[in-house]
C-alpha cells in the first residue's frame, strides 16, 4: 500500500489484517537506495523545527533555555520558522 501521505491510521488498518505470525516479524522499511530497521516509536514532547539548518531541533532550546543567543536567535529568526513535527506527534525511530 503507497500513498502521497501514509497516515498512523492506515499504517493501524494495515497491520490489522496481517497474521499473528507477521506481527512478530521486526519492522523494517526500505526507499531509494536505502533501508533501515525500525527502532522503537516515541510521541514527541515539544514542537520541532529546523531553525539552525541541521536537522530537527525542539522549539524549547530555543525559547525555554537560559542560553541568551539561542534566545535572541529565535526572537530574531525562529517566530516564523514552520513546525516540522508537533507536540504530541508520533515518531518512529529507526536505526
């Protein structure tokens, strides 16, 4: 099953038809000229954006740290960076 954007939902629907004996098999997942293992999976606790330009980075380093030039940073910069991943968001962690 491929889709333009797979949802948690039919990922749900599309383990829910497969056999016992596939749900005990490791999770794996492959793309263009790569594959990888799934890890584990988390819900995520802050926003994420890519501020820096580095990769994803949590919206409270910015605005929550003590730090004054990350803080300055994001008054400057990070108010109209788009979130990448929300609070709340699941995230699978792969290897």
């Amino acid at each position: 099953m491929t889709k333009e954007k797979f949802t948690w939902y039919d990922l749900k629907r599309f383990c829910d038809n497969l056999k016992p004996i596939q749900l005990g098999y490791e999770v794996k997942a492959w793309g263009d000229h790569k594959a990888f293992t799934l890890k584990g999976v988390e819900q995520l606790e802050d926003d994420f954006i890519d501020l820096s330009g580095e990769g994803m980075e949590p919206v409270s380093f910015y605005k929550n740290t003590g730090d004054e030039e990350n803080k300055q940073f994001w008054e400057e910069w990070g108010r109209d960076e788009p979130i990448l991943a929300f609070k709340g968001e699941p995230m699978l962690i792969i290897d």
